[in-house]
C-alpha cells in the first residue's frame, strides 16, 4: 500500500510505490497498455472540436485591441522622435 500524508489543508496525497520496489510481479509495461494505443493525436483532438465562428463581440474586442496597439505604436514612435532624437554622425 502507499503511504499517505496529510497537507496543512487537510487533503491527503498519495505517494506511488519505488519504481525498483516490489510490485505485485509484473512490470509496469506490462500492467498499462501504452501510451500510443490510447493517447489520441493532436490531430484528432482537434478534428472532435466542432467549429465555432467568432462573435460580433469578438471581432470588435479582436479589432480594436489590433487598433489600440497600432495607434499607441504610432504615438510612442512620435514621442521618441520629439523627445529622444539623435544628432546626425560626422558634424
């Protein structure tokens, strides 16, 4: 059997047994099957997935973020320029 041990909050953990440790005589590839035969694809995770469009509200959100960072890039690169310029080399 495991041990358990008891957290501050009250849950119980349950540790798993030695990997060399004694077992109940079989090894552990033989006692699960596979990761290969049972874990399904991303692939195939995503073909169950049905599609679903975007909101009207979606798009707005999606839209007007993309518009606030290009007008904020455009106002900080001006900032820079009147504030931060740099003398031109040679003179």
């Amino acid at each position: 059997m495991s041990p358990t041990h008891d957290t501050p909050a009250g849950d119980k953990l349950v540790t798993s047994p030695d990997p060399g440790g004694e077992g109940e005589g079989r090894s552990s590839a033989e006692s699960q099957p596979s990761a290969a035969e049972h874990a399904p694809t991303f692939a195939q995770e995503m073909a169950r997935i049905p599609y679903e469009p975007l909101l009207g509200a979606e798009k707005k959100l999606i839209v007007g973020s993309l518009l606030l960072g290009l007008v904020l890039l455009i106002v900080l690169y001006g900032l820079s320029q009147l504030f931060f310029t740099v003398p031109a080399a040679g003179h």
